[in-house]
C-alpha cells in the first residue's frame, strides 16, 4: 500500500497546482479586462487629450498676443553728430533697455472663432473614434471567446471520437482472433483511430492559439489559462426594419462623417476670412537705459487694419481643396450608410440561420448516438460490417460538430449584429 503514496500524492499536487494556475473567465469578465488593459483601447484614448491640445492651440488667437524683451548694448565707438566744426555725443556706448508689447484681434469676421469651432468639433471625431476602436475590439474579444468555447467542445468531441475509435479497435481484434474478421479490417481500425489521434492533436493546437488570441486582446500574459463560462443563449432580436433603423441613429462612423462635414464647415469659414481686413489694436511700453536719448520712458497704441491683397491664391486653392473634402465626406455617407445596411442585414440573416442550425443539429445527436450503439452491436454479433461502424462514428462527430458549431456561429453572428446595429456591447453583454 505505501508504493501507491507517493504516486497519489504527486498526482494530487500536480492537479493542486494545475487548479491554481487556471482561472475562470467569464464574458463579462473579459470584457471589463479588455476596457482596462487592451493596449489599442489606451492608445486611442490619446486621440482626445491631443484633439483638446489642438483646440486650444488654435483658440489662442482670441486673447491678447503679450512679448516683452530686455537688452544690452555695447557699441564699439560712441556715436556723434557733427555740427560744423563742433562734435557731441547722441548715445552712450554701453546701455540697456527692456519693454513689453501687446496686441489683440478686435475683429476678423470671424474666422478666428470659426477656426476654434472647428479644432472642437474634431474633439468630438475623436471620441467617436475611440468609441469605435473599443467597440470592435470588444467584438474581436467576444467572437474568440466562442472560438474559444468552441474550440474546447472541439476537443472533447476529438476524445470521444478517439475513445470511440479505440473502442472499435477491441472489438476488431478480439473478432480477429476469432477469425470472423479479415486482417484488413482490423488495419482499417488501426488507421482510423491513427486519424482520430491526429485530429485531437489538431483540435488541441487550434485551442491553444485561440486562447492566446484572447489574452492578447484581454492585455493578458500569453502563458495564463482559462476556465472559461458558457454564455446563455440570448434571444433578443426585432424586425430588419427597426435593426437598420437603430444602426443609422447609432452607429459612430456615420456620426464621424457629420461631424468632419461640420468641422469643414467651420474651417471654411475661417479660410473666407482671410479675404477680408482684420481690426487690431497694439499697445506697448519701452524703456531706454540711455542719458542722450529722452525720454528714457515710452508708451504707445496703435490702432490699426491689416489686410492681405495677395498671397498667390493660396487662400482660393485652400477653399476650393476644403470644399472637394466636403463633397467627398457627402459621398463617403451615402456609401457607409448603404454598406451599414447590408451589414445589418447579413448578420440578421446569419442570426435566424444560426437559431435554425441549433434546432435541427441538437436532435441528430441523439439519433446519431443510437445509430453507433446499434452498428456496434451488429458488428460484434459479427452480422455488421466495419465500415457501418466507422460511418456511425463519423456520423456522430458531425453531428456533435455541427450542434456546437452552430451554437456559437449564433451567438457570434448576434454579437456581430449588435454591433452592426451601433449597440454598445458592454452595455449589451455586462449590463453597464
């Protein structure tokens, strides 16, 4: 009995230790890891705080423009002025000065505040545009999560065809051994189950990369494993009509385009400024460290109009370029509307397609499995043929293949139809 101690005891602490490095994973779960730790997920966010330094970059314009300055000066000669015969000093050779300088825009028709508009009107691009980032990594990570599952139901399906082909293989030589069988049969066995092995190492292998896919999307170390959680199946669903309805009121992109059509809109205006004069006003203070030069102190204002009469067309060929932009993003709608649409319309397809699959698939198991327990008994009573069982086996693979295959081609195609749709899925799937 003590030979036997050491083995259990290894054994127990083998799967102690396995038990500690698999952790359960849910769908929600996951989807809170990716919003925190998806590396895409945070570099977008940057898109904001530099759209926010854009803005008041070009906001700056509308407050007063202030320099001030300090000098020094050493001349190597002192000037002078000649009278005649007569010669006095204008300037010491060493002096010093300081002022300061303002100026401030009172008018400019606008295009100041137009270009500010503008500047934050892109804030809003880019916020719509993280939203977009985060919404389709979340998609990313939802469908391998049911590559995921289904990968591990892939397996076990691998090990039941496995053991069903072992089970194939005794009964192929004990009839062997009882000459009821040819040796071709029992070879056949044999490279069934051969073939059975093989696809299990392939089943194990896809699920190996499949969970690393999901780590890397969760911001995860590649090596962590996953107990992972089946999700329920939802059942929410309306018409086509109300689905394209919704993806044209929520989907981002669409949003993105109207937002760049009114940030040009802005921008434009602010390039027609430039026709037309701006009204400044200068203010400024200077003093003179200098005997010879009175007074030392010097205040000015100016009140002035800058105008530009002509710079080469360059503010023509700027309109012109901002309003072709403008006809593109028109165009550019139309289209992403017409393909939201068809997306909408293909996922709602593949969502009532996919609920069908599971219906007809779960009841062929059943049938399947009955189909093998009979073929199995009719070989052993010797009035069935190998090849009936092998067909039963692979009938039943297909059939359990199919069942799950369907299950989660279903709930991915409803998460790619809420996301079509503009919903956001970690709304939809965590219930925030």
């Amino acid at each position: 009995m003590k030979k036997y101690i050491f083995p259990v005891m290894l054994i127990f602490i083998s799967f102690s230790l396995y038990a500690d490095k698999v952790k359960t994973l849910t769908l929600q779960k996951g989807i809170k890891s990716v919003i925190k730790y998806n590396k895409e997920i945070k570099v977008s966010y940057y898109n904001h705080n530099i759209a926010v330094a854009n803005a008041n970059v070009s906001k700056s314009p509308l407050f007063p423009q202030i320099n001030t300055f300090a000098s020094q000066t050493y001349l190597a000669n002192q000037p002078e002025a000649h009278f005649g015969t007569i010669s006095a000093p204008i300037s010491e050779k060493d002096f010093s000065s300081f002022g300061i300088d303002a100026m401030q825009t009172l008018y400019d028709f606008g295009g100041s505040a137009s270009l500010y508009k503008s500047k934050k009107t892109n804030i809003k691009i880019s916020d719509e545009k993280t939203g977009i980032v985060k919404n389709l990594t979340i998609l990313n990570f939802i469908i391998t999560y049911f590559n995921c599952l289904d990968s591990n139901k892939m397996v076990l399906v691998a090990k039941e065809e496995v053991k069903s082909f072992q089970i194939h293989l005794k009964d192929a030589q004990a009839l062997f051994k009882q000459g009821v069988i040819t040796k071709n049969d029992l070879l056949q066995a044999q490279v069934k189950l051969a073939d059975a092995k093989q696809k299990l190492l392939n089943a194990k292998t896809y699920r190996e990369i499949q969970c690393e896919m999901l780590n890397n999307i969760m911001g995860q170390p590649l090596s962590d494993r996953w107990a992972l959680q089946e999700n329920p199946l939802m059942v929410k669903r309306s018409s086509i009509t109300t689905a394209i309805k919704t993806a044209e009121e929520k989907r981002k992109e669409i949003k993105v385009l109207d937002n760049q059509s009114k940030s040009m809109d802005y921008y434009e205006k602010y390039l027609r400024a430039e026709y037309l004069p701006q009204l400044f006003v200068e203010g400024s203070y200077s003093y003179v460290n200098n005997p010879y030069e009175l007074p030392k102190n010097q205040w000015a204002l100016i009140l002035g109009v800058n105008l530009n009469i002509f710079n080469g067309w360059k503010t023509r060929s700027r309109v012109y370029k901002v309003e072709e932009q403008q006809k593109q993003v028109s165009e550019e709608k139309a289209k992403t509307i017409e393909d939201i649409k068809l997306e909408v319309k293909s996922n709602y397809q593949n969502v009532l397609t996919n609920f069908q699959n599971i219906k007809v698939t779960e009841k062929t198991i059943s049938q399947a499995k009955e189909n093998l327990r009979i073929n199995t008994l009719k070989y052993r009573e010797g009035v069935g043929t190998a090849t009936d069982v092998i067909d039963a086996i692979s009938l039943l693979t297909t059939a359990e293949t199919d069942y799950w295959t369907a299950i989660y081609q279903y709930q991915e195609a409803q998460a790619n139809l809420f996301y079509s749709m503009g919903d956001n899925l970690a709304a939809v799937y965590t219930g925030r």
